[in-house]
C-alpha cells in the first residue's frame, strides 16, 4: 500500500463513527478521535488533523463522507 493510500485509509477509519453531513470546520475537528491531534503516520510521514486543517478550505464544505475528507486532504497534502 502506498502512503497516500495508507493515510487516505486511516483518515477514513478515524472518521468512522462521525454522522455526515459534516458543514463546519470546528464539526470536522471534533469528529475525530483526538481532534486536532489525532496523527496518521506511514513511513516518514506523518499527518496531524490539525495540520490537515490547514489546507481545507470553507468552500468544501459540507463533507458528504470520510472518503471525501480523505480524499480532499490527500490530495491536497500533496502525498
């Protein structure tokens, strides 16, 4: 599994129990375990949602889904 998938995956299942539509950053930050702290690592990457905050923007929202949250941070974090 490459990183990117590897904390795609982990985003996903940290969002698990989360209840969509997710239409504020403070509710995105809350949903997850540890909030802001919560870290997904994979080899030398490592990923706090707090950092993650950092590069979704107020016109993604609502998150439909945790695979949407993933992806957006994925693919912005440029892994």
């Amino acid at each position: 599994m490459s990183v990117k998938e590897d904390i795609r995956a982990q985003i996903i299942g940290e969002l698990a129990g989360a209840k969509f539509p997710i239409e504020t950053p403070e509710k995105l930050l809350g949903s997850f375990p540890d909030g802001g702290q919560t870290t997904c690592r994979s080899g030398d990457v490592v990923l706090t949602v707090e950092d993650a905050g950092k590069i979704i923007k107020p016109n993604d929202f609502p998150f439909k889904s945790a695979k949407e949250v993933a992806n957006v941070i994925v693919d912005r974090a440029g892994l």
